[in-house]
C-alpha cells in the first residue's frame, strides 16, 4: 500500500487527500438534510393537531353553552331558555360542521386518535336525539348534563393525548397548558 502512494504523482496525491474530507462532508451533509426533513416533517405534523386542537376547544366551548341553555330550559320545563337554545344550537352545529370538515383533510392522528375521533364522531351524532328529548322535555336534567359533560371530557381528552407527537420539551408544556386552560374553563 506504501509503495502505492510513493508510485503516485503530486497530483493524484493532492486529489486523494481532498477526496476523503470531500466524501465526509458530502456524508454529513446527507445526515443533516435527513434529520432536518425529518424535524421538519414532525413540526408539521405538531402544526396539524394544534389547529385540529383549536377546533375541538371551539366545540366545546359551544357544547358546554348548549349544556347551560338545556338545563335551564330542562329547569323550567320549557318555559325559559328556548330562544337561547335555539341559537345556541346553531353556533353548536356550525363548530360541528367546521369540527367534520376539517377532519377530511386531517392525516395524522396521535395515540390512539383516530379511534377516539371515530368515538367522538359517534357522540356528536346523537346529539340530534338528545336536542329532540330536551325539546319534548324527556330526558332528565341529569341525563342531558351527562351526556354534553361526557362529550366535552372526550373532546378534551383528545387534546390531551395530542401533547404524545410533540417531542420538543416546550410544544409539550404548551400543549399541555392549553389543555389544562381549557379544562379551568
């Protein structure tokens, strides 16, 4: 190998000695655009549940307003709350439908997310059956409290599962500040 080198001329010499840190930068190079595309990948994934988070928290704050108007108008058997109820129904189901809509496009799901997005989902679809008991005055007090209470807890459970796609110490403590915020509220 020795007498290799010493056969070699001045040139090829010089172009071998660049040649090796020429492969290590190139290799270490590659390195860093892959961690880089990586970090970036789970920062836009973090992007996503954050304002899939956004819209659970403005579901909930709708949902427990509906929760208020139905037991005062459960309260009043009827007689109190009624227009109030209706609109709040309404700014209820255009979080909904926003909640729905935005949930097509959404692809990534923490632990266990999509399985409790697909419960979430069935909850609010007997929502209407709840609204119509409330409306006919059959369903207990305790029941339709029961029922909005039970939603908003898995709404909020979500969000707290949501902080296991962060890894970055600071989005996990902002997660889970959001999440206990909202649960004060």
């Amino acid at each position: 190998m020795l007498l290799m080198l010493k056969r070699l001329s001045v040139e090829n010499k010089i172009k071998l000695l660049v040649l090796f840190p020429l492969i290590f930068i190139i290799g270490l190079s590659i390195y860093i655009l892959g961690y880089s595309y990586n970090k970036m990948d789970k920062l836009q994934n973090v992007h996503e549940i954050v304002a899939l988070d956004r819209k659970i928290s403005l579901l909930v704050h709708e949902t427990q307003k509906e929760r208020g108007a139905s037991t005062g108008y459960l309260g009043s058997k009827g007689k109190k709350f009624k227009d109030t109820l209706e609109n709040q129904r309404k700014l209820t189901n255009t979080r909904i439908n926003e909640f729905k809509t935005f949930l097509k496009t959404f692809t990534y799901y923490p632990e266990n997310g999509e399985k409790n997005l697909s419960i979430i989902l069935n909850d609010i679809s007997n929502i209407e059956n709840i609204r119509g008991n409330v409306d006919t005055l059959n369903i207990q007090t305790k029941k339709a409290i029961g029922y909005y209470s039970s939603l908003n807890a898995k709404l909020l459970n979500f969000i707290a599962n949501s902080t296991t796609v962060a890894e970055d110490e600071h989005i996990i403590n902002s997660i889970t500040a959001y999440y206990n915020f909202l649960m004060a509220k």
